[in-house]
C-alpha cells in the first residue's frame, strides 16, 4: 500500500505540477510563472531516468563483472586492488567526477553518463565481491561434487545466493544516480535538475522545490521498489 501510494503521488507530481500553480502563487507573488514553464516535468523525466537507467545497466556490467574476475583463481591476485579502489573512491563526491568527466567528453548528456555510470560502479562492486566470496565453501564443495563446471556453478549456484548482496550495491547505486543526475543540468544534460539550477540560477525558489519534490519522489519509488525485490530474493534463497 505505501509503494503505490508513494508511486500514484509521484505519477501526480510528474504529470499534474501545473494543477499547483495556485498554491505556488500565493505561496510565491513575486513569482511569475509560479511552475516551471520549459520542459514538461514528464520529458524531464523521461530523460532523467533514461540517463540513471544506461549508467546504472553499465555500472552493474562491469561492476559485476569485475567482481566475477576478482573472484576467479585467474583474478585473485587483483582483488585486494579492486577492493582498495572501491573504497578509495567512494570517498569522492559523484560531483567530482562530474567535474573530471566534462573536460575530456565536454558539455551535455555524455559526461553526465560516464560520471554516473563511473561513480556507480562502486558500490556494486564492492557488494558483489563480497556477496561472491562469501558463499560457502561447503556449498561449493557440494556443487564440485555434483559436476558442475567453473561457469554453471557461477550462475547456478554463486550468482544465486550472493543476490541479495549484490542487489543492495545496486539499490545504492541507483539511488545516488537519481540524485546525481540532477547535476549534470549544470553541464547541459537535460534532467529533473533542470528547474532546480533555473531556480537556482534566477532566484525562483518554487523552482527548486518543484524539482525537488519530482527527484525526491522518484528515489523513494525507486528506494521501496528495491526493497521489495530484496525481499523476495531473500525468501527465494531461504528456500534454496
């Protein structure tokens, strides 16, 4: 009941912003238009979560495919390498590699892409080597003993039962792309941070609030549809 309430509210906060633009008027005379006039929140939308859904589909290839690697015997010598740097470089600010990105790929959807794409990373993994390595050697002994090869105990057996692991790299992932993306309106991305840098740019607060509510509604959607998954993957495993 609370994700659909959560969901019918931010389907209302993309597609009915104008409806509010009485209470933005009294709340904001001075402020004419009350409601973002440019782009619809739902194009912004749209291109908002086209950019967190590529970077998080390329975040989540290497991610895990770099944890597969560390996890092999050909790629043991580079896990404590790959694990050092990703914890070393979730100390960054994602707006940080913003910053990095946009010198070398210039301005627009591009650098936002390999910002977040880069920055989420990270978190999956970390989580994905640790839920990996983290099977247990019983268990692994047990599918040897079956006959399973290298790559179907892999997806039969260790992808499986560290999935409640690596989804919460994931989850984390793409909620820091959701706020991240905001800021690539700085560079010329067109996302639902758009009319928070207008507002910001052109001292109209209702702006920013209006860009605010869409961004943080959309996380909390995204947030409690992960948790739900988790849940099941987790009921999945125990049955296993």
């Amino acid at each position: 009941m609370a994700l659909a309430a959560i969901t019918l509210l931010f389907v209302l906060s993309v597609t009915a912003m104008p409806l509010l633009a009485p209470v933005f008027a009294w709340a904001f005379p001075a402020i004419v238009p009350p409601v973002y006039a440019g782009d619809s929140f739902a194009t912004l939308f749209l291109y908002h979560a086209a950019l967190v859904v590529t970077s998080s589909i390329a975040s989540i290839v290497l991610g895990l495919g770099g944890a597969i690697f560390a996890t092999r015997r050909a790629g043991a010598e580079f896990r404590p390498l790959l694990e050092a740097l990703a914890t070393i470089g979730q100390t960054f600010p994602p707006v940080a590699v913003l910053a990095i990105a946009v010198p070398a790929l210039g301005y627009g959807d591009l650098p936002t892409f390999v910002a977040l794409a880069l920055y989420g990373i990270l978190p999956i993994l970390k989580n994905s080597m640790a839920g990996i390595a983290g099977v247990s050697p019983t268990v692994l002994e047990a599918a040897d003993a079956m006959g399973l090869r290298p790559m179907q105990r892999l997806w039969r057996v260790e992808l499986p039962l560290a999935a409640p692991l690596i989804l919460a790299g994931v989850r984390v992932s793409v909620i820091v792309n959701i706020g991240t993306a905001t800021i690539g309106s700085t560079v010329g991305a067109v996302t639902l941070g758009t009319p928070i840098i207008g507002g910001l740019i052109g001292d109209k607060l209702p702006y920013v609030i209006q860009g605010a509510i869409v961004v943080g509604l959309f996380a909390i959607v995204a947030d409690m549809g992960f948790e739900r998954l988790d849940r099941r993957l987790r009921r999945l495993a125990a049955r296993q």
